[in-house]
C-alpha cells in the first residue's frame, strides 16, 4: 500500500486495550512522521470508561449489539481451527 494505513487493531480491543474504551466522536491524533496515533482522552475519563466497561461482567470487551452479518459453514469451520489473530492465527492442534 502506499500513503496511510491503519492495521488491525481489535485484538487490543479485544483483550482490555484503551483502544476498546473509544467511542463515537473521540478525537484521534494521527502523527505520521512520529508513526504515532493517540486518542485525545484525559487519564480520568479512560478510568472511567474502564470501570464502566468491567462492570459489564462477562459482557466487557464485547460488542454491546451483534454485528448482523453471514458467516459461512467453512469459515465456522476454519474459525474453530485457528487462534485469534492476536495469538497469529496460527492452527491450533486438536
């Protein structure tokens, strides 16, 4: 690819990141010559969110509403075959 690209950040999310804390309309600096993103939110506020988010239970770290969308038998099949993209996707052993 050439110019900006943004990776794949929901492992992070995921697995108790601040990138999981955002939300609609959160400021993010993107500073390409430093490589550098950050989110405008003071220290306060991402404790807050954090306790709000742990305070979900078994909900925390997850979508408050599912995505609507099809997933097809093979890619169920591939998903129980294969860690998490965090984890490299790797095959997992039986």
């Amino acid at each position: 690819t050439s110019g900006l690209s943004i990776g794949h950040v929901s492992p992070e999310a995921a697995e108790g990141g601040n990138i999981g804390l955002l939300e609609e309309g959160d400021i993010i600096k993107i500073d390409i010559p430093n490589r550098s993103i950050n989110a405008e939110i003071s220290e306060d506020d991402l404790r807050s969110r954090r306790n709000q988010m742990e305070n979900r239970g078994a909900d925390a770290w997850r979508p408050k509403e599912e995505r609507p969308r099809k997933v097809s038998r093979a890619l169920k099949a591939y998903a129980s075959l294969v860690a998490n993209a965090s984890q490299g996707a790797v095959r997992l052993d039986p």
